[in-house]
C-alpha cells in the first residue's frame, strides 16, 4: 500500500474506489458482479448487511428476553438470602468464562482460522479448530473438576459475609454452577468457525433459547423444591441453557465444510498464535471487569443503593448496546479479518469508517432517546413491589449518564475488532488500560460531587478517551479514516436525533398526562412517545440525505 499524500487525503480515486468496494462488501450490493475473493470457502458472496440485521433482531429478542428472565426470577426469588448466595456462585464461574472461555477464545482464534482459510490451507485450518477443541475441553474441565472439590475453601473468599445454610448454600450452588465453563469454552470456538464463514444466525439466536430455556425450568422445577431449596431450580436452568446454547450453533457447523478431526497438535504453531493473542485478551477482559468493580467500588461510597442502582441501569444500556453496536462489530469482524491477511488496507479502512457511521447512525438517535425518557423507562420496567419511585429517580440518574456513552462505546466496540482483525491485540490492551485508568480518575474526582451520576460520567470519560486514542492510532496505520465524511454525518445524525428527542418526550408528556401512570398508560405513552420520535428521525434522516439510510433502504429493498 502507498503511503497517503496526506493524512486524510488519499487519492480521490483510490479511495472512493476502496470505499465503494469495501461498502458493496459490506451491504452485499453487487447485483451481476463479484467482489475480488470470496469472502469464505464453501459459501457464496457474503450477505453481511442481512446478517447484521439478523443478528441485531436476535439480539434484541434475546436481551428482552434476559429482562423477562430477571422479571420471572425476582417473582420467584427476590433479593433474599438465596438469591444473594445465587448471585455470587454465578458470578465466579462467569468471571473464568470471561477471562478463559469464549469471549476470549473468538477474537484470537478467528484471525488465524480465517488466515489460513484465505491461504486455502484447509486441511491445518480444520486441524487448528479440532486442536483448539479438545485442548479447550481437557483445561476447562480440569479447572472445573478443581473448583468443584475446592469450593468449599474458595467460595468463602468470594462472600466473606456468608455463614451458616447462606454460604452452604452458596457453595453447593457454584457446584452446580461450574460446568458451564467447559460447554461455553467448547462454545467460544464453535461459534469462531461458524463467523469465520460469515453464519451468525445460529449463534445469534442461541441467547434467545438460552433465556428461554432457564425461564422454562425455573417455571417448571420450582414448585419441586421447598423453602430456600427453590433457587436450585435456578441454577439448574442456567446449565441446561448453557447446554441448548451450546447444541443450536453446533448443529449449524453441518452448513459449512469444516470437519472434525481427532487431531491433538498442541504444538501447532498456530496453536500457540492462538494462546498468545488470548494473553492480551484475557488481560482486556479482566481490566473490563475491574472496570466494572470501579462502579460498584465508588458506588459504596456513595450510598448502599448505588451499586445496584448502576446495575440495573446498565441492564436497560446493554439493550441498544448489544442489539447494534455489537451486531455490528460482530458482524464485520471476519471481514476486517479476510482484509486484513490479504493485506487489503484500502478495503479494511473503508470497512470500518463505513461500520463507525453505521454505528452512529443507530447509537445517536438511541442516546437522545434515552437521554429525554430515561425515568420513564426505568419507572415502567422496574417500578413495582420493593422498587420504590425514589430508587426509580436514582437508577434514572445513572440510565441518563450511561446514554452519553453509547455512541462511543459502540465506536469502542468496532474500533478494538479493527485491532484483533490486524492481530495487534497488546495494542488494543493497552488502550483498554488507558480507558480503566481515566474512568478510574474520573470517578475519583465526581463521586463526591456529582454521586451516582458521576461515577458513570466517569465511565464515559475513559471510554471517550480510549476511543479517541484508537483513533489516533488507526489514522496513523491507514493514512486516514475518512474523519471529515465521519464528522460530516454524524452532525446531520445529531440533528435528526435532537428532532427524535424533542418528538418523543413532547408526545411522551403529553399522552402520559392524559393516560396516567397505570401499566397500559405507561406502555402506550412511552411507545408511541418512541415510535413518532423514530419516524420523526427517519425522515429527517432522508431529508438531510443521510446516507445510511440510504443503505438500509436498498437492503430492505433487495430482500
């Protein structure tokens, strides 16, 4: 690749050549062409607009049903005892899930898979995965078989507070609990090869079954079991979850040639690629979930209320989170990755300043819909029973500072796959510090101050700071990433968003003082509140010639 004349100036040909090649790709626009390659072996050009939008309507299916999950299961168990002792058993197997299992497996596994898939070397790709799978099984159920004979003197540790039937009850739950580690490690790899011939569906709806299937058994065993006996049914629900999780995007492996082989070459140099870009992985996850003990820290010195208070704002955040900015990311991923062996750096940056505008286009709008209606929303999921209109206004409060970050997390999200996809995750850990150290020191400097709120400011801070920080970076590998054409929407974004705002909270005050403050008052205000505000945006979207409307216009077109 030549080196730019200037920064972010390349060749005006060049560069719309890219554009549009890299676009096409991504939308599956290229009605009687092909692009150069294919995008996997053994499938046709790639579909990756439809798959985005696959993935973000399972997704959003999935999250609602993990709040309708957390609904069934306060009904049944509220926050006693039991529950607390459920909590803190979850939360230790999930946290080595994080660390060692699938979320760290899929960002160093899939740029090497897809590497050697693009070479064509089949056969060492298959034996790569089929490595990765037995060695995967035989760690993970080591350490499962350790945790389980050691719960009893590791679990104290994780709730020193505990004692008597509580912390039996804590271990024997996290015994149960533990088994999941080896079928979502086995998962983190299945999952890797499905991507790396762009099949998300199955993945993307093995959530949905997940949740499902828990509410399934815990409305099924829970009249089995007595007293505090019952919350077994939960965790019973999350292993056989965990388990149908797993099958769904198992049998969809059948939809591609990859074929298992009983082959242990753990010696693989490509193993050992693998195990090496976890490292970095495995470190950014970990300073995540330090970043999340940084709330929930500052969050005590504020009031008992305001680590949960977070919790279960950030709950509601994760909805538009995930449905978009992860879809997206995730989606795109294998892509970034086939660019990036072939060294297609043109192709590569175009992809992803066309991902960061797609990103924006969705998260702004959300933002401000969130920013104007956040009491309202909180009010009308979580406000019945124990919870309280006071505890509304304080999870608000954080819901409301939570949304300044969704745009840049989203640009978070994608801009650390660009790093995985070019295999510089220390690169990508590295900022991930400088984002926990500013949220650190911003939390520091607005807990007193500001309380609640400015713990999640902080938050935001750091985000903004390590998203900026990629930026640099990035601009500096590619010669440029399109700022000024990314400046230029995101401030016609900005205004269709301030319409979507000033719509859906005039028609949310409106309808709410005329239908009141019962269950189907409050659903009707709120959603015809959201659902004008969105046409409002939409338009206003077409009437500034936004041009990702544009695109999602011709993919609904084309299907």
């Amino acid at each position: 690749m030549e080196t730019p004349k200037a920064p972010d100036s390349p060749d005006r040909d060049r560069e719309a050549l890219a554009s549009d090649s890299a676009v096409r790709e991504a939308e599956a626009f290229a009605p009687g062409e092909e692009l150069s390659g294919n995008p996997a072996p053994g499938r046709q050009a790639g579909r990756i607009a439809r798959s985005t939008a696959f993935f973000s309507v399972a997704t959003a299916a999935s999250r609602i049903a993990g709040l309708v999950r957390e609904v069934v299961a306060a009904s049944y168990y509220g926050i006693n005892g039991p529950m607390s002792a459920f909590t803190i058993a979850f939360q230790v197997p999930n946290l080595v899930r994080a660390l060692f299992a699938d979320a760290a497996l899929q960002p160093a596994f899939v740029p090497i898979f897809t590497e050697q898939l693009e070479r064509k070397n089949y056969r060492e790709a298959f034996r790569l995965a089929s490595t990765l799978l037995l060695l995967v099984t035989l760690v993970l159920g080591a350490i499962t078989a350790l945790f389980v004979l050691l719960a009893p003197v590791i679990m104290p540790l994780f709730a020193p507070g505990f004692e008597g039937e509580i912390l039996d009850l804590t271990i024997t739950l996290s015994q149960i609990l533990f088994p999941i580690l080896i079928l979502l490690g086995i998962s983190g790899v299945v999952v890797g090869i499905l991507n790396s011939y762009d099949r998300f569906g199955a993945f993307a709806i093995s959530s949905l079954f997940w949740n499902l299937t828990i509410i399934a058994v815990v409305v099924l065993l829970a009249p089995a079991f007595h007293g505090q006996d019952r919350i077994y049914a939960y965790a019973i629900g999350i292993l056989i979850g965990t388990l149908v999780q797993l099958m769904i995007p198992t049998f969809d492996l059948r939809n591609t040639p990859f074929k298992f082989e009983w082959s242990f070459e753990w010696r693989n140099p490509d193993v050992r690629r693998v195990l090496l870009l976890m490292l970095p992985v495995t470190i950014s996850l970990g300073l995540i979930n330090f970043n999340l003990l940084i709330n929930s820290l500052f969050g005590s010195l504020v009031s008992d209320q305001s680590p949960a208070a977070i919790d279960k704002a950030f709950r509601i955040y994760q909805l538009p989170q995930g449905v978009f900015s992860v879809a997206i990311a995730t989606v795109l991923f294998p892509t970034l990755a086939r660019f990036a062996a072939r060294g297609e750096m043109e192709n590569l940056r175009a992809t992803m300043a066309n991902g960061m505008r797609q990103i924006l286009f969705v998260l702004v709008p959300a933002a401000a819909a969130v920013l104007v209606l956040s009491t309202p929303m909180i009010r009308l999921v979580y406000q019945r029973g124990e919870f309280t209109p006071e505890q509304t206004a304080l999870v608000a409060t954080a819901l409301f500072w939570f949304a300044f970050t969704l745009p840049t997390n989203g640009l978070y999200l994608l801009q650390t796959r660009t790093f995985f996809s070019l295999q510089r995750p220390w690169m990508a850990t590295g900022l991930a510090a400088i984002d926990l150290v500013v949220s650190a020191l911003g939390a520091l400097a607005l807990y007193k101050p500001f309380g609640t709120g400015g713990i999640v400011a902080g938050t935001g801070i750091g985000t903004t700071a390590a998203v900026i920080a990629q930026a640099v970076i990035l601009r500096h590998e590619f010669g440029g990433l399109e700022l000024g054409r990314l400046l230029g929407t995101a401030t016609k974004i900005t205004i269709a968003a301030a319409a979507l705002a000033a719509v859906s909270f005039g028609v949310w005050d409106f309808l709410d003082s005329e239908l009141g403050r019962g269950l189907f008052g409050q659903i009707v205000s709120l959603s015809v509140g959201l659902g004008l505000g969105g046409l409002t945006y939409l338009g206003m979207a077409k009437l500034l010639k936004i041009a990702e409307l544009e695109q999602m216009t011709r993919l609904l077109r084309r299907r």
